[in-house]
C-alpha cells in the first residue's frame, strides 16, 4: 500500500500532523521526514521490524549502519560514551546544523546500547564508530521529540542529476514507507557533511552542504573583550588571554586558531587603526602579552555574531551590545561580575600595572567558569 502523503505539514493541522508522524513511529512504522538536508526515512531503534523495512526498501538491501537522529543533543552520549572535550566543543558549535558526528565508541558502550533496544551492534554501529545528526528543522524536531525514543534515518531523497537538485522523495519511499510529510524543496537540497571527531581534531569523511573551511570556522571559539576605544582595556584583556591559553596549551599565540581558539577585542566607540596606548603595551608585557603591533576595531554586529562570549569593562558597553544584537544576551558578561572596570586613560604606568593584574584574576575565573580552553 503505497504511503498517506501529507503536503505542507507546516499549515494548518501541524500539530495533528506531528503527533501521527510520532504515533506511527512508536507503533512500528516508517515515515518520510523533511530536514534541512534531504529527506530520511524514519523508523525508531528499538523497533526490529521497522528497522528490516528501511533495509530492504533498497535494492540491493542496503546494510550499511543507520544514522540516529536526536532532537537535542545532550542525548548523544548515550550512544557514544564519556566525550572529550574536543567533541563536547563540535557538539555545541556544528549542532542543530547539517552535520552528521561520527564517534570512535567504546565496546561496552556498543553492547549497552545494542542489549537495551535489543539490537544488533551493526544496526547503527559500523564497527566500532557511530554517525549521529541532530537536524535543523523544525518539523523533524518535533516529531523527533514527540516520539520520545532514539529514531534512526536512511536517505529517502531522489538522486542528483547533472544541473538539477535531487527529487524531494525517491519513490521507493512512496511505495515502502507508512506517512510522508512533504514540506516542499529542502533548505540545502544537498546531503549533510560528515566528519569523524579524532580526539583532539576532526577529518572530513564526506563534504556536503560545509567544506573544510566552514567547518573549521564553524569549530573555532571566538573570545571577544569590549571596552569604549579599544586602545586600553580591552586589548590589555585580550593580551594577557591570548598569552595565558597559549602557555596552557603549550604553542605559541600564532598557532592558539589551529587549536580552535580565537581572542579579539573591539571598541563601542573606537576609532579604527588607533595604536594601544603606551602604558598599556607596557604593562602587559610582565604576564608576556604583545600589544606593540595592536590596532583598535569597532564593534560590529558581525564580530558580535562570530563571538561565542562577550566579556564587557563596564554595563554600558554591555547595552550598546544588545543594541546592536539582542539576540547576543546569553553571551554578554561582565568581565568583573561585582562592577564596571574603570578606564585608565590618563593615568600613569603604575596604574595600567595594578589594572594589568587585576584583569588577570578575572580572565582566570572567567575562563575556568567557561572551561576554557
């Protein structure tokens, strides 16, 4: 019997159209979802049945191991082990998006896994590794949610052809699978890219909608300090970051974005080009910072989106932020929680020194608070 098909699940009747979607799945069937990728054929794990269908749809069946899918992703760990930080890292940065993780994981976690969905291991285990996406579309997260039980997915787009995206549903899918929720061309049209997390680092396993250097933009945390001219505060603050991560990590400050670390500093009010003031070139030098070949930036929005945190000298730097991008807020903190970090401008060299110092205190409390690097 061929599937029901339901055009533009998004309209009216969504809710009603999730929760079939997620009935039908929890009761042993399959159904067609829309990412923002391709389409996936849907069936949940611990349904042994519905599993073999989305095997033997293919022609030859196709055995390779099934992609889980989460609707959020503090439930990977269940499948993949203890993770390092590194993985935590592209966890936090690459999802929800269009990439699939794949995971070196650990015997006893497989055999966890396979013995409470009662599986075997090569159902979603391609030796030792598991793929898991975390897709970003709002349809497939609901259903995903709403099911409440891990679900795992095959490709149920049509194939590519020469100057033509691929056809939204194979047909094979028509014919094998229980619902479709059509809901028109996806936003790539392009298969997820994939990269396995190799303790420290990644390897690109297949390139689809991100390439490497999106990627590696994508991983990079950026670690962004706010003041008003950005000659004094701020790059004193980025001075004394970038030369304590770098002793941390043991590499100099040259190479501290090879280990995906970023810090910048910007002025609300900076005159774009200006030197570091001379005191404070000065007194970065005793915790090894460089400022000698700074210049001051302004704040943009773009920088402020790159940022995965803002630390601010004072409250007002911090609403001129949100001004320009409310959507910052859970980024914006005070690099001293208890106050505003006054401006040194005009004072003498002793003072940047205390200042110098201080500011050291803080960025230790406040990386340690971020688990940074």
């Amino acid at each position: 019997m061929a599937a029901t098909v339901i055009s533009k699940p998004s309209s009216a009747g969504y809710s009603d159209h999730v929760g079939s979607a997620a009935r039908i799945l929890r009761d042993g069937g399959v159904v067609v979802l829309p990412t923002e990728t391709v389409y996936g054929a849907a069936a949940c794990l611990d349904r042994p049945d519905a599993l073999a269908r989305l095997r033997d749809a293919c022609t030859p069946p196709d055995t390779r191991a099934l992609v889980i899918h989460l609707p959020r992703s503090d439930k990977a760990a269940e499948f993949t082990g203890p993770l390092s930080r590194y993985a935590m890292r592209a966890i936090r940065k690459l999802w929800p998006g269009p990439v699939g993780l794949v995971f070196d994981v650990p015997g006893d976690v497989r055999q966890a896994v396979a013995a409470k969905y009662r599986i075997e291991p090569g159902e979603v285990f391609n030796g030792g590794q598991v793929t898991i996406r975390c897709p970003d579309h709002p349809l497939a997260t609901d259903v995903l949610l709403a099911v409440d039980s891990p679900v795992v997915m095959r490709r149920a787009s049509g194939p590519e052809s020469p100057g033509r995206q691929g056809e939204r549903i194979d047909p094979t899918w028509i014919e094998n699978a229980d619902l479709i929720l059509d809901d028109g061309p996806t936003r790539f049209s392009r298969p997820s890219t994939i990269i396995r997390i190799t303790g420290d680092g990644y390897e690109l396993v297949r390139q689809g909608v991100y390439d490497h250097r999106i990627i590696d933009r994508l991983m990079k945390t950026t670690i962004l300090f706010v003041c008003s001219g950005n000659t004094c505060r701020s790059p004193m603050a980025e001075a004394i970051t970038r030369a304590m991560l770098a002793s941390r990590l043991a590499v100099t400050e040259i190479e501290l974005e090879k280990k995906g670390l970023a810090v910048v500093s910007a002025g609300v009010f900076a005159n774009p080009g200006a030197k570091a003031a001379q005191p404070a070139i000065e007194a970065v030098r005793e915790f090894g910072g460089d400022l000698s070949r700074h210049r001051s930036r302004q704040l943009l929005p773009e920088l402020i989106n790159q940022a995965d945190v803002i630390y601010t000298m004072s409250s007002g730097h911090a609403r001129v932020i949100l001004a320009m991008a409310p959507s910052a807020a859970s980024k914006i903190t005070g690099l001293d929680p208890d106050g505003d970090i006054e401006d040194p401008i005009g004072g003498d060299l002793s003072l940047y020194q205390s200042l110098a110092r201080q500011m050291k205190g803080l960025i230790e409390k406040r990386l340690t608070e971020r688990e940074i690097p």
